[in-house]
C-alpha cells in the first residue's frame, strides 16, 4: 500500500463520514430533485424479483477466463506453467 493509495482512503473515509452525518439532508435534497420517484418508478418497473434473481444468478455464474485455458496448467510441485501436451515439467522434471 502506497502513500498515494492511503491519502486516497483518508480522503473516502473522511467524504464517507460527511456523506453519513448528512445523509437526511441529501436524501430530502434527492426527493425535492425527484429522483426518489423516478427510481421508485424504474425499481417498481424493471427489477422485478425474478430479474434480480436471473441478475444475481448469472453475475455469480459468471467467473473469468483463464489466460491460457485449455492449452497450459500449473506444475503440482512447483507451480509454473507448463504446456498440457508435456509429460514432465521443464522447471522442476517431475512428471505431470
Ligand atoms: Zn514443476
């Protein structure tokens, strides 16, 4: 952790505590805006609970591909790459 990445969290921490004190007066700020009725107006309209359910399902089914998937995978001892295709690793000689 940097020096520029701490000021940064000082700064979150002090704008979130602000944010928190004040968090009646934003919220009356927002419903005299009228933001509060158009996102009651969205919620009610496309976040059904099936949508959020599909919603939360598909972001957790959803995970990353590997870089190199299919092609290399991981010594068991040593833990570097290797090409699937090879029988023993090049790092280490143990067999795959
Ligand atoms: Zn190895």
């Amino acid at each position: 952790m940097n020096l520029t990445l701490r000021k940064f969290l000082v700064v979150l921490l002090i704008a979130a505590v602000l944010v928190l004190g004040n968090i009646v007066v934003i919220a009356h700020w927002l419903d005299e805006v009228g933001v509060s009725p158009l996102a009651e107006r969205i919620s009610d309209d496309f976040l059904t609970p099936t949508a959020v359910t599909i919603i939360s399902a598909l972001l957790i089914l959803l995970v990353g591909p590997s870089r190199h998937a299919g092609s290399t995978m991981s010594c068991p001892v040593c833990r570097s790459r290797v090409r699937r295709a090879d029988k023993y690793c090049p790092e280490c000689g143990s067999r795959i």
